[in-house]
C-alpha cells in the first residue's frame, strides 16, 4: 500500500527527526492526522515561534531566547574562572539539576567523530580557545559523555588547551560508560562534578 504524496511527505519529514525511524515517523503521521486540528495547528505554531526566537548565544552557543547572549553568561553570579564544556545544550540543563556548579559553559554543539564527518571546524573548539584566551578562566571541566566520541572530544580539548596553561579536568567516575550526560541522575553527576580529575596530554 502507498500514501498520498501529502501523507508520505508528512512521514518522510517526521523521519527526519533524530531517533524517529520509518515505523515510528508512520505511528505519529497518523496521530497527527487523527488528532484535533487545533492539537495539529498548536504544534506547529510552537515549532515556528520557537525557530523564530530561540537562536545560540554568541558567547557560550548554548540556547539563547530573547537576546545575543544566554540568560547563563549574562549572569553576574556566575564563577568566571570556571568553564564547563559540553557537547549540548541539553547537557547544560543535567549539570544544572545538580545545583553543584556555580560557574559558566561552553557548547560544543557536538562531539569529534571524523567517521561522520564532525571534525575540528564543525566544533565549537576555536571559540573555546579565543574565550580561554580571553577570558579569565583558570579551570576548564571537559564534560563530554562518557562513550567513544565523548572521550576523544575530551583528548581533542586537552591537546589544544594543555599548552594554554589552563588546568584541564574531566567529569570523574560515576557516570556510566556508552551513557550520555542528558540521562544521568542529579546525585550520580553531582558526585562526578566533585570529583573531576585532572587530564594529561601525555608525553607526547
């Protein structure tokens, strides 16, 4: 059996989405068709509004609303000497829940995975070097996920900062190895927040 060319259309974008395959794309068309028009026409009244306003800050390249910069950098009480990278936006929001750190981020949007064609240029990495240069910040907490493309994210970082003379740590253990940050609970990353460790680039 074949859709309408609206319906497939309607399927093939929702497959689009990270984490929807085709059966999935298949099961929200139809809740969507089968839904209210008002539900249908909320939803996509909040995807435009949201695309209209929410941009990245130009400082941190978190989310940002309303503004050049996030409601984080603009924040006086922020620690300045302390910058906590990720790979995210929604890693910001995990550490947050932790209510262990006081300081400001930097996102990545991304992780180092030249296999999938996500080297140095298409990071954030540039900018993190012109902020510690910049900046007064003494302290860099590498808090990339715990798998394969987070832990050479992190040795990535340590190769270009080591040499900037600011102190490198990582989110110490606790986090599960293949997890991502997002999913992590509030105690398990407030442990690993407190017992960061520091990240040598070697001899080499």
């Amino acid at each position: 059996m074949s859709y309408s060319v609206t319906v497939q259309e309607l399927i093939d974008q929702l497959g689009r989405l990270p984490g929807i395959g085709p059966k999935s794309a298949q099961r929200v068309a139809f809740y969507l068709l089968k839904a209210p028009p008002e539900d249908a026409l909320r939803l996509s009244r909040a995807i435009a509004e949201a695309k209209e306003k929410v941009s990245f800050c130009d400082r941190c390249f978190n989310l940002s609303e309303g503004g050049e910069e996030c409601a984080i950098c603009r924040d006086p009480r922020r620690e300045s000497r302390l910058l906590c990278v990720v790979e995210d936006s929604q890693d910001i929001v995990a550490v947050e829940r932790t209510q262990e750190f006081r300081g400001r981020y930097h996102v990545l949007q991304g992780a180092f995975s030249p296999i999938d064609g996500i080297g140095v240029d298409q990071l954030r990495v540039k900018e993190l070097m012109t902020r510690v240069g910049e900046e007064d910040v003494e302290e860099v907490i590498v808090a990339t996920n715990p798998n394969l493309e987070g832990e050479a994210t992190a040795a990535l970082l340590v190769k270009y900062l080591k040499p900037m003379g600011v102190r490198v740590t990582r989110l110490a253990s606790g986090l599960p190895v293949g997890g991502d940050l997002e999913y992590a609970d509030e105690l398990t990353l407030g442990r690993a927040l407190e017992g960061r460790q520091l990240l040598d680039a070697g001899d080499d």
